[in-house]
C-alpha cells in the first residue's frame, strides 16, 4: 500500500532531485535548486517511509512543506472526486518503443562538437550549449561544450523521451542522462536501444483554447533536471505531451518516474520560458503551474501541480478532461487560483482506458 505525499524543500541552493507525480505509484517531481521534491511513502502498518535524500546538494534550514495525500473512488466518464500526489525517480532500465529519427544512431561516427539532429534529437539553440540540455559528468561538474569523459544530455520532440542514459547512477541522488563524449565522438550510453528518442504513451495531449501561445516546458531528465525541454502550444492548436511509460523506462533508486513540466504564462516564448529563471521572474522553475503525467499498470496519471516558487494564479485556466469514448477516474481542474478538491494542493485524475487532454482556457 504506497501513497505518495509531496513534501516540497525550499532551498537557496540545491541541486536537483528526482521523484515524481502521481497516484499510488512513483512519479518524477523533480524541483531543482530553488525547490527539491521527494515523495514521502506509506507502508502498510501506516508508517512513513522516505526515500533517500533526491539532492546533490541541500541548503541547511530548508523548509519542509506537505503538499497533499488523496485517492480517487468514484469512476465516471469525465468527472468524479479529485486526486492528488507523487513519486520518485530511479536508476536505470532500458526501454523499448517506437523511435524517432532517421534512423538508428551509430556510435563513434558523430563528433561531440556536432549536434546529432538528423537522428531525432531537437537543439535547444537558446541556452548557449551547442543544441544540449545540459553537460554533465558523474561527479557533478557541467560544461558549455560537448566533451571527452561528459554525458551530453539533449531533447526529443513533444510526446517523446529521450533513451539515452548510464545504468550505472551517481550515489548522491543526482541523475545523469545522455549521450557520452568519448576520445572526441559520440556513444550510446544505453546500448540496449539504438534510437536516440521513443514515443511515450500517447495518452495525453495539451490543447490551448487560451489567446496566446504557452510553452510548456519539460524537464531534462535524467539530466540537469532543468525545464529546458519544449512543447509549445499555440493558440487554437493541440500539441502531445510526453506519458512516460514508468514500467520500462528510467528509475530513480530503483523508483518508477515520470515526466514533469513547468507552464509559463501565456505569451512567453520558448527561449524566454524553457529556462532556469530567477527569483520571482515567473519562468522556468518560477513558472506559476505544474504538470505531471506517467503511466504504470495499464493506467495514465495526469496532475495539475502547485510550483512552491510561485502562488500566483497563471494568466490563463487549466482542467484535466477525457477525450470522447474515454474514461478517467477523478476531476482535476485549476480555475481562477483554486484548485480542484482542498483549493490549494493540486490534484491527480487516472486514465483508465482512452486518453484526456489538459485543457487551457
């Protein structure tokens, strides 16, 4: 019996964490340096159990503040009581999907100082690291160029994940993820695939009824764990977000994860928005909502989730609804700063058979 609490960390400088958010199971809820997730577990005799600490690096004197603990009873086609919660992040499992690209990616052939985009990967031009995410190795050091000894970590395009992570994780609780710069070109981390990106689950879309575009930005995970990583959603239009398949895919400490997304308001751009923002700018990790989605045991998790950075109400509504012919269990709305349920913890639907689109309005 495992329910998952959200306990948010505030802290001046930490470094990334890895849970996650969800229902009954562990999804990935990762807050980085302003703000550490970990996902707080019940056992059944009732007795909390906590995961090992998801920082690389926690300032002293963090505050610790429960987020919520509930679960869905009543099934209905769109609606029905609200639910909320989360879940960590693990260390390693291969998975198999369908790939994206122009074909499988060869080690050894491309230089670390080349982006690999024709096999699928999408350059993030704006943060300054030749098209990466992020460049890290496994002691914690980061770099502005792909280089020897490095995992260079990268995007894949909306409803997708990236494939590419060591088996082996740092001790600390860090994650790292990517492609590995070696002798100057570079090799699959994870030789159990030969695609660079996979399609998630397909269950969730995001589709913007709002009047200016929204950019929604995921997290670079396992990575750097900053919201770098694009799903942009012009007005009128619909666009897929990524459902991790937990089952198969990355773990945290041996912990199922899933995918998380920080919403700017509407109006910011990618380049603006799908950054490491500062105190009280508003984008990036100060983006006013969060989103997670993952998928375990024949069943789709969607949360609308409160940024601890940030207690203004976005420029805009959201609310989680079924697709026509599915079916979810739960309501999960935030209208006009209030959210479904308590008004102020976020909350969690499960899709049971079909898919749902998390609508902004």
């Amino acid at each position: 019996m495992k329910f998952s609490a959200l306990l948010a960390l505030s802290a001046s400088t930490a470094v990334l964490a890895a849970p996650a958010v969800h229902h009954n199971d562990k999804h990935h809820h990762n807050d980085k340096r302003a703000v550490v997730t970990v996902t707080q577990y019940v056992n059944a005799d009732g007795a909390v159990v906590i995961p090992a600490a998801t920082t690389a690096t926690a300032a002293a004197g963090a505050d610790v503040k429960a987020a919520s603990v509930a679960s869905a009873t009543t099934t209905l086609s769109s609606t029905a009581a609200s639910t909320s919660a989360v879940s960590p992040s693990s260390s390693s499992s291969s998975s198999s999907s369908s790939s994206v690209g122009s074909g499988d990616f060869e080690d050894g052939t491309i230089s670390c100082s080349d982006f690999p985009s024709g096999q699928g990967a999408l350059s993030l031009d704006w943060l300054g690291l030749g098209g990466w995410a992020s460049i890290m190795d496994m002691d914690g050091n980061t770099a502005t160029s792909c280089q020897d000894g490095y995992y260079c970590s990268y995007a894949c395009s909306p409803g997708h994940a990236k494939t590419q992570w060591p088996s082996e994780q740092p001790s600390d609780g860090r994650s790292v993820g990517g492609l590995y710069c070696k002798n100057g070109k570079l090799y699959r981390s994870n030789t159990n695939t030969n695609s660079l990106c996979e399609e998630g689950q397909g269950s969730a879309q995001a589709v913007n009824k709002a009047s200016g575009t929204i950019a929604i930005c995921g997290t670079d995970y396992p990575g750097s764990e900053n919201m770098v990583v694009p799903t942009i959603v012009d007005a009128g239009s619909t666009q897929p977000i990524n459902v991790i398949k937990e089952d198969s895919y990355y773990q945290w400490q041996g912990k199922k994860t899933s995918a998380q997304y920080y919403v700017n308001n509407a109006g910011v751009s990618e380049s603006d928005g799908c950054i490491w923002g500062t105190e009280g700018s508003g984008v990036g990790n100060w983006a006013p909502v969060v989103l997670g989605a993952g998928y375990t045991n024949g069943i789709t998790y969607l949360s609308i989730i409160p940024n601890p950075n940030n207690k203004e109400a976005p420029n805009f509504n959201i609310k989680i609804e079924a697709t026509e012919g599915s079916t979810i269990n739960g309501a999960c709305s935030y209208e006009n700063g209030v959210y479904t349920g308590s008004g102020s913890d976020g909350c969690t639907v499960s899709v049971t058979s079909g898919s749902a689109n998390f609508i902004f309005y």
